[in-house]
C-alpha cells in the first residue's frame, strides 16, 4: 500500500525556517517524481515545487523560488521542503504527492500544517 | 503561465441529474487532470490524461476535451457525489497549475 506521511509542521514566526519531510513507502521512491502542493485554509490547491527522480530536474512556484528548496533522498525514501524568510501568506495545509506519466499526482499524504505568525 | 478558470464555481444539482464541470485553460494544453477533494480528506485523483478514470471511480464520471476546453461529467449525480473538483495541467513547462475548484453541492 502506498503511503506518504508528511511531517514538520508548525507554528513560526515570520521570517524563520522550516523544514518539511515526508516519508515514503509501499512503492519505488527512486521511480518516481515528486511534488509539494500547499492549501491555504478555505482556499484551493497551489503546486509549490517539483523534483524528478533523480533530482536531475527541479521546479518551483514563483512564489517560492528563492525561498524554499525542495530535495530527495532516495536511500531514505524521503522529500523534503526546506522553508526560508517565512510569510504569513505561506501559512497552508502542505502536501506531499506522488508524480505519474501524466503530470498527474496519484498519491498524496493527508498533509501537514504551517502557521506563520507573531 | 496557464491559467486554469472552472465554471461554475459553485452549483447544486439533484440525485440522479447530469452535471457537467468545465475547465478553461488560457493556452492550449496536452491532457487536463481533475481531482476530488472531500472537506478534511486529501485530495484523491479522479481523471488522468483528459479521460482516463482513477482506480475505484465510478463509471458515471467521464471527462473530455482537447487544447483549451475540458469537462469533467457525472451521468447520474449522487450523494456520495458531493464534493469541490479541481482540474489540473502540467507538463509542456511549469508551473504546474490548478483550478479554482468547482463546489458541487445537493439540491
């Protein structure tokens, strides 16, 4: 069964740094890309960052570039998202999901929360 | 970037009545992904590569459409129904983007 279990959450304030994990299992992380996709409370779904397998290829939302850093780590089967120079508009439900052929994201974990505020 | 515009934004339809969602892309894009979104649950995904029904979707949900107009459509609306779907496209170059979400409710 495949799972994706996100970790890391919390409150900070803003302008500090955060780092999200999420650990992987029931499937070869190493096949697979992987995303971040955040939701604001109330609000709908915005892609924060990409990496492929082999993390050959990196993406990230205009929002966030410079900011945060999306990495892998294959032999630990985990996706991580280092957060930096936090805002209060990055406060969101964060999740982690799986990539298939078609851009499509057929896994997600039930996500983790990020609150940025004084 | 390719913006993504659903319609409606909210409706309400009734048991066993045809719903039809739309998903408006500002360029043209290859395949046109949708998911659903139960309050308090991840979202899972429903449709892949324009028409292709996720594992365990039910057959009275099917989605069309090719370069800037795709739809997501439910033959018989249920209960179980209720929902916000989003639609999604990716992959000529990012950003990925996703609708706004259409909030599919009973009446």
């Amino acid at each position: 069964e495949v799972q994706l279990v996100e970790s890391g959450g919390g409150l900070v304030q803003p302008g500090r740094s955060l780092k999200l994990s999420c650990l992987a299992s029931g499937f070869t992380f190493s096949n697979y890309g992987m995303n971040w996709i955040r939701q604001a409370p109330g609000k709908g779904l915005e892609w924060v960052a990409s990496i492929s397998s082999s993390s050959s290829y990196i993406y990230y939302a205009d929002t966030v570039k410079g900011r945060f850093t999306i990495s892998r780590d294959n032999a630990k089967n985990t996706l991580y998202l280092q957060m930096t120079s936090l805002r209060s508009e990055d406060t969101a439900l964060y999740y982690c999901a799986r990539q298939r052929g078609t851009g499509s994201f057929d896994y997600w974990g039930q996500g983790v929360m990020v609150t940025v505020s004084s | 970037d390719i913006v993504l515009t659903q319609s409606p934004t909210t409706m309400a339809a009734s048991p066993g009545e045809k719903v039809t969602l739309t998903c408006r892309a500002s360029s043209s894009v290859s395949y046109m992904n949708w998911y659903q979104q139960k309050p308090g649950a991840s979202p899972k995904l429903w449709i892949y590569g324009t028409s292709k029904l996720a594992s365990g979707v039910p057959n009275r949900f099917s989605g069309s459409g090719s370069g800037t107009s795709y739809s997501l459509i439910i033959s018989s609306m249920e209960t179980e129904d209720i929902a916000t779907y989003y639609c999604q496209q990716c992959c000529s170059t990012p950003p990925i983007t996703f609708g706004a979400g259409t909030k599919l409710e009973l009446k």
